[in-house]
C-alpha cells in the first residue's frame, strides 16, 4: 500500500532535501542562449548612454513649437545638423533648431523632436514646425533603457535572445552559467527491446528513454542513455551505481509500483534512502523519489503518458532546484469543451487541444490510458483537476498548461 503524498508536498520535499548545485562556467556570449544565470547582471552604465532621437526630423525646444499650424508654422532657425555616431557638441540656441537623424544624440536645450513630416524648410535658413511637440516626444532619454547599477538579469534566468541582446547592449561578451546538469535514464523490464528493434512476442519498445531524455535536454540538461537493464535487483543496482557516479539525476523508468518484480525501491534503498513512495497524482500515483550519493533518483511509471507527466511535474521541479532556474509557468484560459468527471481522491492530470472559433479559446479533453503515447503527440497542454473536485463541466473556465 502506497502512502502518497500531494504534490505540493512534493515539491516542499524537493526544496528541503536538495540545494542548487554551485557548479558554473563562463561560455561566449554566443553560446550562452537557453544557459541558465548563475548569478545577477548588472549594468555597468546607462543605456542610452545620451540623450537620443527616435525619428529623422529637427532638434527642438518644445514651448518653440506650441501653437504651430500648417497655416500659421513657428519659424525657427537652422543653426546645424547633428551626424549619426557624432556627439551633440553644441548647445541648442534660443528660437532655433538643429537638424537629426534617427539615433542621433539630442544636443543640450532641446527636449523634443519635430518630425520631418511636419516640418517645411524655407530654404532661407529656416523651418517651419507646423505640429507642435511636446516635451520629451520623439525621444529616448539617458538611462531610459536601464541605469548603472540596475539588475538587467536575475540570477537563474534561463536566457533568450533577447536577453543575449541586453547582455550585447552592455559589452558582455562572456556570461556566468550554471555547468549543465548530467541525467542519467535506465529503463527496467524484461518485455522492453530498443526503438531500434522489432519487437517480439510479448515485447515491447523502449518509449521513455527517448522521450524522457528529450525531454531532459529541453530543460537544458545533458542525457547519459543507459541502456535497458532486465527486471533483477543486482542488475539494476549495478546499473544505478555505474549512474551515480556519472549523473547528478538518476531516473529508473518502469519498476515504481508494488509488483513482485518492481525493484526500484530496494536498489534505493541499498544504496541510500527512499524519500517518498506515491503521489495523489493521475496518471502517475507510483512515483519515488530516493537519495543516494546526496544525488535524487527518481523512480517513474513504466506507462509512457503516466512517465511524461510525472517527468514533466517532478523531474523539471528537481531539474530548476539543482541549477537555481527561477521558473515561470505558463498557462493560458480556455473554455472546456465537454465535461469531465474526477472523484478518487488524486489530482487529475489531462492533455487538451486547443482551438479557436470566434475569439472563444476551447480546450478539448484527449482521454487515453496512461500507456498510450500518440495522445500525448495531440495535446498543446493539460488540465488539472484538484483532487477535491468531482469533476468539471461543459462551458467552465479551466487554465491550460502548455507544454
């Protein structure tokens, strides 16, 4: 009999039983799309370093230009031209104007920017404004972008390339990361043959190696396959110490239940300590999460969908606590498009389609028994039920989970 945790509880284990792992290294900032912060970036200066203009058009002072109109323009005087990549190096004189490109630094005195299209040039050294401006328009201020000293990146951001931009726009060209973690995937059970192979009578392929280790690597993780080991616990202990010392995550894929073969347990336990045993999930309530060598090993449902999403819930969870990575959840409203019933005392966990028809978003249950693997291929996220829930009906809001 399983004694099974909620998976806050979970998660709570996860935080007090395991820290983030101090291992970092500094890669090109190339090569530092998808890493994961190891500390904070800091500005170093303000960025716009000057006070610059975001269109073509006439350096101005902005109470020069309040009442213009086409039929009545404030006459203003040409006093220069600012060049791209040149410093303002002149002040802006009284009831003039000074003539800048896009990008261009405003020069000191001005506070505003007359666009071209609403400018004539008299081509007696003056130009008419004939739309006032007001102060600050068509303008990017010194520091509006970040000041010195501003924390532009968290640490544990997992870096975008617009973050590779921000880093650009500082002079960073070497990023702190965290060292990619190392998990390891053993496969148990005497039915599995590789993807590779035909199956036999009785047989079946080996699903979760692939599909959990992609999954790994998603997170940003390096995959160490290894192999398919038979359903005996010298094996598999063998097999979870050659893992132990190569990986910082183990999971042993099938062999989580209660069966008469179902050895993940005792290989734990011979080698360290059984931290739980049973989630209120479905699918997925065999879940374990062991510690040996300080390191987690999971034991995961040899069921595909059952795998995928305790993998998807757990293992990510484990994953973003070793390397510091501050995650944020995505999810989106829908409608659901039937309803669906849920009584057992567990969380139920359900893929879902998403479609749209008259900017009503819809989200269509894929029911499927764990051991199925193309629903998974189908859904764009899932559900959650609570497990206090009987159910939900046709036509109620439900957050979707994207995967």
């Amino acid at each position: 009999m399983l004694h099974v945790l909620t998976p806050e509880e979970v998660y709570a284990l996860i935080r007090e039983s395991f820290n983030t792992l101090e291992n970092k290294e500094a890669v090109p900032l190339s090569e530092s799309c998808g890493r994961v912060l190891s500390g904070p970036v800091l500005s170093g200066g303000d960025e716009p370093p000057f006070n610059r203009s975001t269109v073509d058009g006439y350096a101005v002072k902005a109470s020069d230009t309040f009442g213009a109109s086409e039929s009545l323009p404030a006459i203003l005087e040409m006093a220069g031209q600012i060049y791209m990549g040149e410093p303002a190096r002149d002040p802006l004189p009284e009831d003039a104007c000074i003539r800048i490109p896009t990008g261009g630094a405003v020069p000191e005195g001005a506070n505003a920017i007359a666009m071209q299209e609403f400018t004539e040039d008299f081509e007696d050294g003056t130009i008419g404004i004939t739309k006032p401006v007001s102060p600050g328009e068509n303008m990017i201020f010194k520091g509006d972008d970040m000041k010195e000293g501003d924390v532009i990146l968290p640490a544990g951001k997992r870096l975008t390339p617009k973050d590779i931009g921000a880093l650009a726009s500082l002079g960073i060209s070497d990023v702190t990361v965290q060292t990619p973690l190392t998990v390891g995937i053993i496969s148990t059970g005497d039915e599995l043959v590789p993807e590779s192979e035909v199956p036999g009578p009785g047989q079946i392929r080996d699903i979760n190696s692939q599909m959990l280790g992609a999954l790994c690597q998603s997170e940003g993780c390096r995959v160490h396959l290894c192999g398919i080991v038979k359903d005996d616990l010298d094996l598999l202990t063998d097999a979870l110490k050659k893992a132990l010392a190569q990986c910082d995550i183990i999971i042993l894929s099938g062999g989580s239940s209660v069966g008469e073969k179902d050895n993940s347990v005792k290989a734990i336990t011979r080698l360290g300590e059984l931290l739980f045993h049973g989630v209120a999930i479905r699918p997925g309530k065999p879940t374990l999460l062991g510690k040996a060598d300080g390191k987690p090993v999971f034991g995961l449902p040899g069921h595909p969908q059952a795998a995928f999403f305790t993998a998807k819930l757990f293992v990510c969870a484990m994953i973003d606590r070793l390397s510091g990575y501050k995650r944020e959840t995505i999810r989106i409203p829908a409608t659901l498009s039937r309803s669906v019933s849920a009584n057992d005392g567990r969380e139920l966990y359900l893929p879902v389609t998403l479609k749209e028809e008259n900017g009503i978003l819809t989200a269509i249950p894929l029911h499927g028994k764990s051991g199925l693997i193309a629903t998974l291929t189908r859904a764009d996220g899932y559900i959650c039920i609570e497990r206090n829930r009987e159910g939900i009906k046709a036509g109620d809001a439900v957050n979707v989970y994207l995967f």
